[in-house]
C-alpha cells in the first residue's frame, strides 16, 4: 500500500484478504504471486477471482516452477523463495 501511496497512484489497490468476500465482476485486473499452490482449496481460489473479474478482466497468475527435490532447485529462483 505505501507504494501505491507513495506513488500517488489513484486507480489501484492492493488487497489482502479471503477471495470469498470479493465483490463479483468489479475487477479489471487480479494479480497472485506465489499464492495458489499453498492453498488448502485452490480450484476454489481460482473460481472465486474468475467470479470476482470483470466480463474483460485479466488474471495473472505467477507460480514457481519446481522439482520435486532440493538438489535440482538451486539457483537464483530457489534463492528468492527461501529468502
């Protein structure tokens, strides 16, 4: 948020909260990053902010791209994830 404030952007918020409570078909842009795969119910998520977009919304979506074990996830990507 203090970026945005800092910014002095106007037409953007950022929000933190169950996507159950979102209002449906008033957003023009929803953005998750690292989110969905630590969801305890993520095809719900996904229906929620499907729900929640406006009819010519966009979602984006960013996710890690991961092996199975530790050994193959070294490097700068791994590094950022564990920071």
């Amino acid at each position: 948020m203090r970026n945005i404030e800092f910014r002095d952007v106007r037409n953007a918020t950022f929000e933190c909260r169950p996507t159950s409570t979102l209002a449906q078909g008033q957003y023009d842009f929803i953005i998750t990053v690292d989110v969905i795969h630590d969801c305890a119910k993520p095809v719900d998520v996904l229906k929620d902010i499907r729900a929640a977009l406006a009819p010519n919304g966009i979602y984006l979506m960013m996710e890690p791209n991961c092996e199975a074990g530790r050994a193959k996830n070294i490097g700068p990507m791994y590094a950022l994830a564990v920071a």
